[in-house]
C-alpha cells in the first residue's frame, strides 16, 4: 500500500513547494507504515535529484512527447493508483490538479478535498481539515473512502535526511484519443511559486496579442509571470499561471499586478507578496487599496515605453 504524490514539474522547476508536498506526504506515509511514491513528468528531475532524501521510496516518471493531455494523464495515474496500491493522492493545489483529483475520484469512488492546510487530525476515523471562505475558516472533515485525493497547499518543513535506495521508474503515457484539455510541455521553465519578482496581467490588458508586452518586461528584468483568473480561463495563458483563492499561492518580494481589478478571491493568493506594485487605468480600482505603490495608466501605453527605457540602456 502506498501514497502517492502527483507533481506537474513540466512547467517549472521543483522548488520549495514541491519537496514540502513530497514532506507533507511522507508524514502520511510513516505514520500509516506505506511507501511514498512520487509521480513526475520531467525524467531528468528524476535523474538530477535524489528523491531518496526526501522519503521516497519509488520514483516514476511519466513520459510523453510535447503535448499531454489531461486525460491521458488521468488514466495513468489511475492504472497507478491500483498497480501501487495507492490509499492516499496527493496534488499540489492548483486547479489542473483539483480537475484531475475530480475526474480520479470518480473512476475511484474516492473522497476528494482541496485546500487542505494540515496533516490529518487522526487516521481511525479520519479527519481532516480544509481552509474555506477564501482562508477565512476552517472545516473538518471526517471521511470514510478506502482511498483519498488531497490537494495540499503546502507550507510543511522540508525534510531531506533521509537515506532510502529510491527506486526510478519510466511509465510510457500513450496518448488518447478523446482529448479535452491539453497539458504542454515547456521547455522554458519557470517556478512561479518560488519566483521573488512576479509580473502578472489581467483582464486590463485587453488580448491575448497584448501578452507579448508582459513576456518582454518579465524577459528584461527577470520576472516569473502570472495571470488573474479570467486570463487563464479565457485560454490567455496556461493555468498554471493564475494566482489566487482557485489557482496558486504565491509570496515573493515583488508582485506588479497590471490591468487587474483586486477581487478577493484574486488577493487571497498575493497578499503574502511583500511589495505590491499596481498598473490600473482606474484610480478607484479596489486593487490600489492592497498596493504598496499604484501606477494610474493605460498598461498598453506605460508597458511599451517602460521596455523601449529598459533597451535602450
Ligand atoms: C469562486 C471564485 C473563485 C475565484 N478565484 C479566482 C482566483 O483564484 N484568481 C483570480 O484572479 N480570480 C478569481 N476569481 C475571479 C475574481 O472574482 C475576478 O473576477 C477576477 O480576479 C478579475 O480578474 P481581472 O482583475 O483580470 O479582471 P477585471 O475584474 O475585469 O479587471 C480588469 C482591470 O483592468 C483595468 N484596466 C482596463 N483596461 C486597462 C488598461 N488599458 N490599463 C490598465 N488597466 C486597465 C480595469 O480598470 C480593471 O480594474 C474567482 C471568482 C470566484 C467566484
């Protein structure tokens, strides 16, 4: 028996929300005496860390051409799940995840939680709880499935003293047919939850022709960058762009949010950022209240002057 831990790696690198997820999922596992499986896309993260340190005890790297999609993914996992016997799947807590965590629980007759902040409260019965109301209250949960889908916002010391003889293996996707969202893999890859300087667009920015701006700051100064929900949901950008209560939590030193309006559910993922920079063309825009510094202006006219400056240096 087994628990298992699922990570996208193939748009970023593994960083420190990854390995406290690997973390989080090995307390699970020493307390309940089962393997720690980690399941990855990337083989050579496979080949360039030892995961041993951190617990594992198998390692399996999922292997496909450029493009995946989600339900290829899926099916995998879920032959997975019964080869490795797996009680407990863990996902970070981005919405890719929470939709695949969905589509298994189903095929699984599963229980499925997002939002999970804590370990378990006890095992017989087991109870957990969930952040809920956009981080404003807690719930606990007492679940009864045989098998459970966690997705985990991570935040769990990283525990790399272990000494266990890792075992790695490939797993071929083979791509299916039936197709309904699309996972591509990137060969530039940045680890926007590690990122100390974020460059994020909204709705403001009026188009997807628009982006191009936002890619040439971020390349300028070294940003990792992000997206407000509509934009990934527009198919603006990949979701695993889009901060906030439903995709990621992020805390770097600088957050520059452009052409976004500040909703709720948007600051409860950047409010942990430790300067605020906001371009709005609205003065009254609500996000100006959670900005340390606010820019009034077009993003469309201040963008491309800002990088002409920054070229002509
Ligand atoms: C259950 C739930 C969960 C949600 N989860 C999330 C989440 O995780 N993340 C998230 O982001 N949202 C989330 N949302 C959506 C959220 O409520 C907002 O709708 C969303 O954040 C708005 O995105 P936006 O700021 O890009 O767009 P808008 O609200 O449309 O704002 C666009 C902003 O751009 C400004 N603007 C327009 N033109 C320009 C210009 N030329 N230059 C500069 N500024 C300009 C406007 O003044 C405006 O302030 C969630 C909603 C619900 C109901």
């Amino acid at each position: 028996m087994s628990v298992l831990v699922y990570i996208n790696n193939s748009y970023s690198e593994l960083g420190k929300v990854q390995f406290s997820l690997i973390s989080y999922a090995k307390q699970i596992a020493e307390y309940n005496k089962l393997q720690l499986i980690l399941c990855l896309h990337q083989s050579e993260d496979v080949k360039s860390f030892d995961f041993g340190l951190y617990g594992c005890n198998k390692t399996i790297a999922l292997t496909h051409s450029d493009m995946c999609e989600l339900n290829t993914i899926k099916l995998a996992l879920s032959d997975i799940i019964i080869r490795e016997n797996s009680k407990f799947i863990l996902f970070e807590n981005i919405s890719t995840s929470q939709n695949l965590a969905a589509r298994l629980s189903v095929i699984h007759k599963a229980a499925v939680l997002t939002g999970i902040t804590s370990l378990p409260l006890s095992y017989s019965p087991l109870i957990i709880q969930k952040s809920i109301f956009s981080s404003k209250l807690l719930a606990s949960y007492k679940l009864s499935n045989s098998i459970n889908f966690f997705c985990v916002k991570t935040d769990f010391k990283i525990n790399d003293t272990y000494n266990i003889n890792s075992e790695n293996i490939e797993y071929n996707l083979v791509s299916e047919q039936n197709v309904d969202m699309k996972i591509e893999a990137k060969d530039t890859r940045i680890n926007l939850s590690d990122a100390n300087f974020v460059l994020s667009g909204g709705r403001g920015m009026q188009s997807k022709d628009n982006w191009y701006m936002i890619d040439d700051l971020a390349e300028l100064i070294g940003a990792a960058k992000a997206c407000s929900r509509p934009i990934s949901d527009l198919g603006w950008r990949p979701e695993e762009e889009h901060v906030g209560q439903t995709g990621k939590f992020i805390s770097p030193d600088c957050y520059v949010a452009i052409g976004i309006s500040g909703a709720t559910q948007h600051i409860a993922g950047v409010s942990s950022s430790k300067t605020i920079i906001s371009i709005n063309i609205d003065e009254k825009a609500p996000i100006f209240e959670y900005s340390d510094y606010g820019i009034v202006a077009d993003a469309l006219e201040l963008l491309p002057e800002i990088i002409n400056k920054l070229n002509s240096k």
